[in-house]
C-alpha cells in the first residue's frame, strides 16, 4: 500500500474554527488539507492549503495530531497544524467555508478524527 502525505490547517480566529465543504464530497464538512509540494515543510503545505481552499492566511503555531486513513489503495497520513488567522486572501478554489463555534463545528464535521482533532486543538487554546 503506497503512503501519501499531506498537511492540513485547523485556523482558529478568537473562538471560531474554520471548517470547509470536501471537494470530493461536497456535503462533508472538514479542515482544509492537502499534498505536500516540493521543497514545502508541512506547515506550509498546511498554509498554502488554508489560502487556496478557504481564501484565508494563516500562520502555523504548532502540530496539533496526524490522521490516518485509507482510500483505495492509498494510505493518508494527514498532519495537522494549529494556524492562527492572518487575513484573507484571493482563494483558488470554490468552496463554502464557515467559521463556527466549537461546538457547532464538532455537528458539523463529517468524520471522527477531525472531532478528536478539534478537542486537542481545544485543549491548546
């Protein structure tokens, strides 16, 4: 099984949590993520990510956790970053995007992990 990395952005701005539609699956709720490119440190990928999906800048503060999943015959291994709101900027994509509470951002998420992800991330801050 082929193991692919990527990085993801959980973006706080005072108490509210960015979360994103999936591109694959537009009725999932999710943190942005993605690939990693070349010459890119994970919390970078996790930036670029954040910018290019939600139109948001963001500043990597510190790891949060790793997901792990698997699609096909793929192994995901996504590492998570704490990023703290910078601005906003010109997004690539088009995708819906909602700053919520906690709370209201653990109904929402569509899988497990990114809960389990938002609790740490809830310790933290």
């Amino acid at each position: 099984m082929a193991r692919v990395i990527q990085a993801g952005a959980i973006t706080m701005r005072g108490k509210k949590v960015l979360i994103v539609r999936a591109k694959k699956n537009p009725l999932d709720w999710i943190f942005p993520k993605g690939h990693v490119e070349r010459g890119e440190s994970l919390a970078e990928t996790a930036c670029r990510e954040l910018a290019e999906e939600a139109g948001v800048a963001g500043e990597a503060v510190q790891e949060v956790g790793v997901s792990t999943f698997q699609r096909g015959r793929l192994l995901i291994e996504v590492t998570y970053f704490l990023v703290r709101f910078v601005g906003r900027v010109e997004p690539a994509e088009q995708r819906e995007i909602r700053w919520c509470s906690l709370d209201e951002a653990r109904t929402l998420l569509s899988f497990a992990d990114a809960q389990r992800l938002l609790d740490q991330v809830e310790e933290l801050c």
